[in-house]
C-alpha cells in the first residue's frame, strides 16, 4: 500500500512542477529532488512491503514512509495555497483602497520571504529524512526492485481476459447446499403450517446463497402465484425505502397509477399496504440479511405472516443473530443453519474456484487441504483462497501462500473473533497477495458502509480523484482513465475479494459490494494504515469516542449521517484536528426529514482547503451552493447528486483540478437549477454529469451552455443538445461516452456523436427528428441505448439504425409499421426492445432466426395488434416478455422455453408458462382470468 502512496505523491509533485510552476518560483528545484527521492524510494518498497507482515521493523518503516509521502504533499500544497489567496487579491488603480493595497503588498513581500525559506527547509528537512530511511531499508537488507516495479507498472494497465465469473451469477452450481436447497424449497410449497423460514448462521456461511437458490427454485417459482420480491436489509437500512423497494417489486410494472400512488403514501400506509397485499396473494418475500431484533421491529408491522396461519405469503429472513431467531419464537417459524463443508467437501469447492478445468497432483492436493484447514468450513474464505491460488500452478507457489496464511499478522492480529481468526488470517491474507497497485483499491472500498452496493461508476471517479488510479498517458497505455480503474474492478472480483451485485446490459458490472468479513478485514487494514477513518452517528458513536481517530494524519473520512441531521455531524470542535484532510464522503443511511441550507457546505469548505473529494449525494440540503466552494482549488471529485441545491455560483469556476462534477441533483417539481456558464473554464474536467434529462436547469442570461474549452473530457451525461453551444463540443477529441437527448436536429450534433473517440451513446430523441433527415442516426456506430418518442412520420428502412445499437424503445411514437421484419436482421446487438404505440398496424411477424441476442421484449399500447407470428428460432436468448394493452389472441407457439411472461389483459397460451401474476393472481382466487379475447365482448 505504501509503495502506491508513493508512487501517487511522487506523480502529484511532478505535475506540481509544472503546471503550478509560478506559485513555485524559487523552490521549484527543490520539488524536483524530492520527487526523485520518492521516486528512488519505490524501488525498495515492493520487497518491503511484501515483507512487512513478518517483521514488524520492516511495518515501522514502512508506515514511516508513508507518512513522509503525505507530508511532502501536505508541504507543498499549503505553499501554493498561500500564494494562490495572496495573487486573488484585486488591484483597482486610482481606486480608494489603492494605497491599503501597496501597504498590504510590502507586508506580503516580507511574508513571501518567509514563506519562501520555511518551505526550502522543510522540503530539504524531508528529503534528507526519506534517504536516511532509505538506507535504513538496503542496510536491513530489503532489496530494490526497479526492473519488477517497471514490469508491474506495465502489466497493471493492461485488462485481463477474465472468466466473467461474477459471484451473482455464479450460483449455478453450488457446493454442500444440495440437500439444504432440497429441503427447503418443499417446505415453502408442501409445508402448509410455517410461514417463515430462517436461515441463520455465521457470516460467509452461504445463507444469501441458500436464499437466493430458492428464491429462483422452479417449484418455488411455480407455488408463489402474486409474485416475488428480494429486499436486502443490511445494517444501515432505511425502513421506507425497504417497504416501498418490496411493494414496487410486487405491483406489476403496467400497473403505473399503483406504483405511482404507493410511493406518494405515508410510511404507516405503506406498512398496512404491504400487509394488505400479503394477505390477499400468495407472495414470497426475501428479507436477507436481517442485522438485529430492533431491525425487524421496525419492519414487522408489514408482515402479518408469522400471525396469521391462513396467509398463503411466506417470507424467507436471512440472519447472522441468533437473537433475532429467540424474538421470533416457534409458532409459525421454521429454522435452518447451513453446515459448515467439510474437508472433503471443502476441497472441491476449491476446485471448483480456483481450477475448474484441470487436474491438480496428490502433492499440491496435500497442501491445499492444509490450507482448507484454516477455512474452517467457512464457503467464503474456500472461495476467497480460491481466488489466491487460481494464478498459481507450482508447488512452491502452493508452500509460499501456505506460509504466508501462517504468519499472517503473527501475534499481532487486530480481530478478536476467537471463533474465526484463523479464517481472518485467509482472508487478510488474500489482501497481502495482491500486487501494489490493487491494495489501495481494495482499502478504498471500505469507505463505504458494510452492505453498501456501491455504483462502480462512482467509484473508478473517486480512484482517479484520489491518485489510486494513473491519469498521465504513459501509464494509461493507450486506455481511457476509466478503462484502467475497470481492470483493476475486474481482478478484484476475479480473486473472489470483491461480488459484483449487477450487471449492465453489455455484461460489466454495474453495482458492486464486499462481503461482511471482506468488509472487515478492509477496515482493520485500512484504519491500521491510517488509511481511512469512520465517524458513525448511525450507532451513537460519540464525539468523544471518534477524537482519538483524528488527527493531523487523516487523510480519509467517512461520516454517516443520523436521525440528527447533518448540523451536528460536523462539529468543529472534533475536526479542527484535521487540517489535511483530502477526502471527505457523507452517507445518509437513516431517513431524516431534517433539511439543512448549504452553510453546511460553507463550513467544509473553510476547514479543509486542502480537500480533493467531496462526496454529498442524497444528503438534505437545500439552496445555492456558497461561493467558498471556490476555495478548494484542489477538489478533484465534487458530487451534489441526489441534494436539492438550486443554484451553482460563479467561483465554481476556480477548481482548476476537478476532474468529475456530479449535478444530477434531485427532481424537484417546477425547479429549475441554475447554472453560470462558466463550466468550460474546468480545463482539468474529465466526468460530467449535468442535471438528468427530466430536470430543468437554466444558464445565466439564457445562453446556451459552453462547454468547449474541456479539451480532457471523457464523459458527458445529461446533455440537452438544443441547450448547449454544439459546435464547442467538435473540438473534444477524448470525449468516450454521451448521454443526452435532443428534440430538433441541431446543427454539428451528427458530426460530434460520429466522432472517432466515442465508444458509446445513449440517446433519447424526438421522432421528428427522421422526417427532417431518416438517416440522421444511420452512422453513428457508437449507438447503444435509443429512445424514441414522439410520433414518426416517415416510411422505416433497416439502414436508419445503427448495427451497434443494444437497446431500443419505442414510447408513444404511434407509427403505422411493424417494425420487426426491419429490425430482426438489422440489429444482431439487440438485447433489449419495447414497441408501444403501434397505430393501425394488426400483425406482428418475426421471422426464424431473427433477434438473436434479444432477452428482454415488451410490448404495449397497441390495441389494433391482434396477431403475432414467430418463426421458428426467432428470439432464442429471450427470458422476459411483457404485453400491456393490446389484442393479441394468441402467444406465438415458436416462443422459447421457460421464460418469465406478464400479460395484462392476459394473452391466450399463457397457461403454458405459468409465470404471469395476473393469470396466476385470478387462479388463486377461483376467478376467470381476463384475457385480450374477452375484451371484444
């Protein structure tokens, strides 16, 4: 971790160098040689640090240096902090404040001096201090490694073809939990008495495994007639938005004037709503990961199924507290603690993870199950080893990981869980088996709350902000920023360290989160690395208790936010001892209705100038973000996603080092953000997210919005193109994703979406647009995700759509066409498709073969529809249908197998799939489903 701390403020001070070389006039030459030293001090920190948890002279050291690399930035940012606030002064010649001026200017020529000389010292203070550990370190024996670090650097950029095996979806097959599935599975169908299973046991034991086999059981899939829904509680749930996630998963998705009527109700209604629903269907509800008794006292109220032995909904609760299981009591309550694998069992998990495809000799098969040993039975930390051993093939490597799991933290260890500290050990020990420029990736995720499913967009903003990730082009190697932070994601989930939670459309993940245990080991290695500290008013942690985490070291602070509101979550007094603070990251994980105005944000930004992430997504504050903001002329990563601020100030301008603006701020009905037309003067600006395409913003004096001075733009998402100056945009040549929408052809937008550099485009557009030029989209490759509204006048051509394109939606374009025998060959992408709209068009044909990669389809607002023919083959991969307000008579007999299909009037032939809970819904109470042929009558 020490060597990528280095290696980070080593690049800083060089572009320092630089680009700020006025503010470092007279010590320039001084930065220089520091950066070497710290360069000439990565050499030996590979071996170092590979060595650390051995010898605890060697960790001394090597936190020392640490330290001393954050100090030569600290150092040197303040200098050009105050030079920077000196040259802001104004001179007004003639002016009445002339004269203070000159007075206030001979001042500063003496504190320059001053300043110029504590710096020149200090730096050479720290330079010599770096060399004398330096030698500390070859005299002890530590060997350089500049050929490996060189050969590191190179391989680190490079994405590895990885197996795609994402935990999620890897529960095709599981190990030691056939008979548990076996068994639980008949009892949510057979067992007409227990309403509620339980499946508790210790953390990494499987239980949201076992949960979700059974949630997706084709008999339990059949049984649960009104639907499904999985909610995941975690420890820092909010009960609102848990209920309503279980009710909007349980209301049909045509069903908008329900869905739109629930969220509009109180938190009280929405507990008698759900309870309502579960009484009248038969439901099936996955509650995972319930924390404490408390907890599900805030949720109970919901849920009359452990009262009530006539409900036909049953829940399944997944828990780690036994407490919870005591609460509960036996009436209606059925319990289950999977088994902890066996030796034997355990081994071909292993197998299964870390070589699925190959043999391994009796020699390693030994010391693989020596390693089993300290697994406990424990499935995480077997799979977690797996992804240690998967890149190694020799015996020696197999003897050097065994070794390492032995002395892993020594007599030193920081967990005191006496039950598993020798699966701790696995599992901080897979930690010290990543290569340098993975640790702090891994340390950074513990950050976040335990549970939290983390945005991966996000997150590749907040490494490159925070220097964990290279920006400079030759470590880049020819990828964008953003590609390389995705490999480093990648490997981490290769190694089992990190679970993706969702995918995208194109098979990337999207969300992801650590497990418990992996959550822990972050933290205690981050905490111990003074990497990253945590101040959590969500369990009453007190000012008092936080203090002595505090200091003039941290660097990282991560504060959740409580039922008190955010005023108090600051206290000046507590983090007044922070001067150096670099990155700053609110969560609110608790409802609070208390709103707080941005002074809050005022005082942030006076505390710590020397701020480069600012994270404020979702919390409540209202009102124009303050001028100060301007003073942190450091921030790389501002986020104001989610907040209600209502206006942006001019000094926003003054981030000279922000890389990634976040303003996708919270839809307010008739509210308008506004913004100065001054964003393109961010010339460092790489990601920006202007307000979301359903928010109206306004830019002063009614302009159109510049921004064509961000010549290092990667990323532009919510542009309206008919409220920004397009021909600006022709000039951004590292521009790689676009998402925006546009009503009427503006000039130059065909050009700058055409550009070579953009990989993908997510466009939402007006259907008129084809009548002014049918072929406007015709060469844009870059297409993925298209969105049509409007109505759409011209004849359709296959040659108007890109091949590229992944999604595509029709809304209310009321079009005269089928548009299937024009798409089905067209489009060989295509994984997602909605068609609403059809006018007057009666048959639907789609030809053998056609759609090939298609898993998503709906189809609606088409009453004249009354006929849809499917050849043979047509649409293999598809796993979801949906068909609302139409007149279909008869499902296709060419439909695939097993997919999942909601109708609404219900389509004759949907008796075959048996998946639809409307159809479903009328069966369990005795009545005659309600189809599209009975709508005639």
């Amino acid at each position: 971790m020490a060597e990528s701390t280095v290696k980070s403020a080593a690049e800083w001070l060089g572009k320092l160098a630089v680009e700020e070389v006025k503010y470092l006039y007279g010590v320039r030459d001084k930065v220089e040689r520091l950066k070497k030293e710290l360069e000439w001090m990565q050499c030996f920190l590979s071996d170092a640090d590979a060595r650390r948890h051995k010898d605890p002279l060697i960790r001394k050291w090597v936190s020392e240096i640490r330290e001393l690399a954050y100090d030569a930035e600290d150092i040197t940012e303040k200098y050009i902090l105050r030079v920077y606030n000196k040259d802001k002064q104004p001179f007004h010649l003639f002016s009445r404040a002339t004269l203070m001026w000159f007075l206030k200017w001979f001042c500063c020529l003496a504190r320059d001096a001053t300043a110029l000389h504590e710096i020149g010292s200090d730096i050479d203070s720290l330079a010599h201090n770096i060399k004398e550990l330096r030698d500390r370190l070859q005299t002890y024996g530590v060997k350089t490694t500049y050929g490996e670090s060189a050969s590191t650097s190179a391989t680190q950029v490079r994405t590895k073809e990885l197996r795609r095996t994402y935990s999620h979806l890897e529960e095709e097959f599981v190990i030691g939990l056939e008979d548990d599935i076996l068994e639980l599975s008949n009892k949510l169908v057979n067992d007409h008495h227990h309403k509620m299973v339980v499946i508790s046991g210790m953390p990494g034991l499987g239980k949201t495994t076992l949960a979700r086999k059974l949630y997706h059981h084709s008999s339990v899939r059949n049984h649960f007639r009104g639907g499904f829904a999985w909610a995941h509680i975690s420890q820092h749930f909010q009960t609102r938005s848990v209920i309503l996630g279980i009710l909007l998963d349980l209301i049909p998705d045509d069903d908008r004037e329900r869905r739109d009527q629930v969220r509009g109700l109180e938190d009280g209604q929405l507990h008698g709503e759900l309870y309502q629903m579960l009484k009248e269907k038969s439901y099936l509800v996955v509650l995972d990961d319930v924390w404490t008794t408390v907890d599900w006292k805030y949720l109970q109220a919901a849920f009359p199924i452990i009262h009530d032995q006539g409900i036909a909904s049953k829940v399944v609760l997944t828990t780690r507290n036994h407490d919870i299981v005591s609460a509960l009591g036996d009436e209606l309550v059925l319990y289950h603690e999977p088994k902890l694998l066996d030796i034997e069992t355990s081994w071909e998990l292993l197998q299964k993870k870390a070589f699925p495809d190959e043999k391994v000799t009796v020699d390693l098969e030994q010391l693989g199950k020596e390693m089993l040993k300290r697994c406990k039975g424990l499935p995480l930390a077997v799979v977690v080893l797996g992804g240690v051993l998967a890149n190694k093939r020799t015996l020696d490597d197999w003897k050097n990981v065994l070794d390492n799991i032995r002395s892993y933290f020594g007599g030193d260890k920081f967990y005191d869980r006496s039950y598993n500290n020798s699966v701790y050990d696995v599992l901080g020990m897979s930690y010290y088996d990543l290569p340098y420029h993975l640790k702090p990736c891994f340390l950074h995720l513990g950050v976040f709350p335990e549970d939290f499913e983390i945005p991966v967009q996000k997150l590749y903003r907040m490494w490159l902000a925070e220097g964990i990730v290279a920006v400079d082009g030759k470590a880049l190697g020819g990828k964008s920023s953003v590609e390389v932070a995705e490999g480093y994601l990648n490997e981490l989930v290769e190694r089992r360290m990190v679970q993706a939670a969702k995918l995208t459309t194109e098979g990337k993940v999207k969300t992801c989160r650590l497990h418990d245990l992996m959550w822990d080991v972050s933290m205690a290695i981050g905490r111990g690395e003074n990497f990253v500290s945590v101040i959590d008013h969500i369990h009453g942690q007190s000012d008092v208790e936080a203090a002595p985490m505090l200091n003039e070291h941290t660097r990282r602070l991560t504060i959740y936010v409580g039922q008190q509101g955010l005023e108090s979550s600051l206290p000046s007094s507590l983090l007044r001892n922070t001067p150096n603070l670099r990155s700053l990251l609110f969560f609110q994980v608790r409802e609070t209705k208390e709103e707080s105005s941005t002074k809050f944000v005022k005082d942030i930004c006076n505390e710590f100038p020397l701020l480069r992430v600012l994270e404020l997504e979702g919390l409540n504050i209202r009102g124009e973000l303050p001028r100060e903001i301007g003073n942190l002329i450091y921030l790389r990563y501002l986020s104001l996603r989610g907040t209600d601020v209502t206006s942006l100030p001019a000094s926003i301008s003054n981030l000279m080092c922000l890389e990634t603006l976040d303003l996708h701020v919270r839809w307010v009905e008739n509210l308008k953000i506004k913004l100065p037309n001054l964003l393109w003067k961010l010339k460092r600006l790489r990601h920006l997210y202007l307000p979301k395409l359903t928010v109206q913003y306004q830019i002063e004096n009614d302009e159109k919005l510049r921004l064509d001075g961000l010549s290092l733009l990667e990323t532009l998402k919510g542009v309206n193109f008919n409220k920004v100056e397009v021909e600006g945009l022709l000039g951004l040549r590292k521009m790689r994703e676009v998402s925006g929408k546009c009503s009427c052809n503006e000039e130059n937008m065909v050009s700058f979406l055409n550009s070579p550099s953009i990989k993908r485009i997510s466009l939402w557009i007006n259907g008129s647009l084809f009548s002014q030029d049918p072929m406007i989209l015709s060469k844009c490759e870059s297409l993925r995700i298209l969105r049509i509204g409007g109505e759409i006048t011209v004849q359709f051509k296959p040659e108007m759509f890109p091949k590229s394109l992944i999604n595509l939606m029709f809304h209310s374009t009321q079009f005269g066409q089928d548009p299937m025998p024009i798409l089905e060959h067209r489009l060989p992408l295509l994984k997602k498709m909605t068609v609403a709209g059809l006018c007057d068009v009666s048959r639907m044909v789609c030809s053998a073969a056609g759609f090939p990669e298609l898993t998503d389809l709906v189809i609606g607002a088409s009453p004249s529809l009354v006929e849809w023919r499917m050849g043979q083959g047509a649409m293999p991969k598809l796993r979801s249908l949906g068909i609302f307000k139409t007149g279909i008579k008869k499902l296709p007999d060419a439909l695939p197998e097993g997919i999942d299909i909601t109708c609404r009037p219900c389509v004759p032939g949907i008796e075959r799939f048996g998946t639809c809970p409307h159809y479903k819904d009328a069966l369990s109470k005795g009545k005659q489903p309600r189809f599209t042929v009975d709508e005639e009558n």
